[in-house]
C-alpha cells in the first residue's frame, strides 16, 4: 500500500508544465464546442446534453461545418484530445512523444504559418500551448459564423 501511495505522492510533486497545458487547453476547447453546440438549434442544449463525451461534440460540431468539416483542425482537435486522454489515464506513457510528433506534424501541415510562430517547435509545453491558440481561433470562427 505504501508504494501506490509513494507513487502518488511523487506524481503530485511532478508539477509537469505539459500536463497543465493539455489539460486546462482541453477545458477551454471542450468549452468553445459546447458553446458551438449550443447555437446550432434553438435547444442547444439539448444537443450539447446529448453529445456528452469530447469525441460526440467535436463530430456533431464537425458535422455541422459544412465546407469547413473537411479542415485538418479537426484532426488536430481529435490528436489533442487523444493526448489529454493519453495524460488523464496514465501515470506514464512511452507514447507522449509520438503522440506530439503526430500533433507537431498536423498543425504544420495545416498552418505552416502558425507552426512558424512557436519559437521553439522542440519544445512540448509551446507545441501544445500554440495548437491549442491556433484551434481556439479555429473555433471562435466557426462559433461567429454558427451564431451570425
């Protein structure tokens, strides 16, 4: 019993700037599909009820997108959130690195311009920190159109 809690301890001590950066961007993006979700039909909130799971509102919300439902940012969406689920249910992971490869990968080719704007690529905490700016605006766009 002494080791789970050890291990525990040593896991809280670890104040892992990647960690916080996926999860509270997480937050902020499930917030910003919920609010999309909410502005498609005159009870969105039954829909936003309805699509109870990350994965559910990013598809009901890609489903409604119209031209826009093809763009590679929902991609980058689905391999943030797969990371944060990677994070959430695992202590550890051998998978984090190829994890943000494959998120390294989508938001260049998706923006090369943005991708071009992290000082430090390399850098996990500014991959993440910069796709998660990069699908905020994605998805504040979106939300006007959805809501003009």
């Amino acid at each position: 019993m002494s080791n789970e809690l050890d291990r525990y301890r040593t896991f809280l001590a670890d104040e892992d700037p990647l960690v916080i950066a996926v999860l509270k961007g997480h937050l902020v993006l499930e917030s910003l599909l919920e609010e999309i979700l909410g502005g498609l039909t005159d009870r969105g909130d039954l829909l936003t009820s309805a699509a109870n799971t990350f994965h559910r509102k990013r598809l009901v919300a890609q489903a409604h997108a119209g031209v826009r439902s093809d763009d590679d940012a929902w991609v980058l969406l689905q391999k943030i959130s797969t990371l944060r689920n990677e994070i959430a249910h695992n202590l550890e992971s051998a998978k984090l690195d190829t994890m943000l490869g494959e998120i390294s990968h989508t938001l260049e080719g998706r923006d090369p311009s943005a991708y071009q704007l992290i000082p430090d690529p390399h850098d996990r905490v500014q991959l993440i920190s910069h796709s998660v700016a990069f699908l905020i605006g994605f998805l504040q766009g979106y939300r006007r159109d959805t809501t003009a």
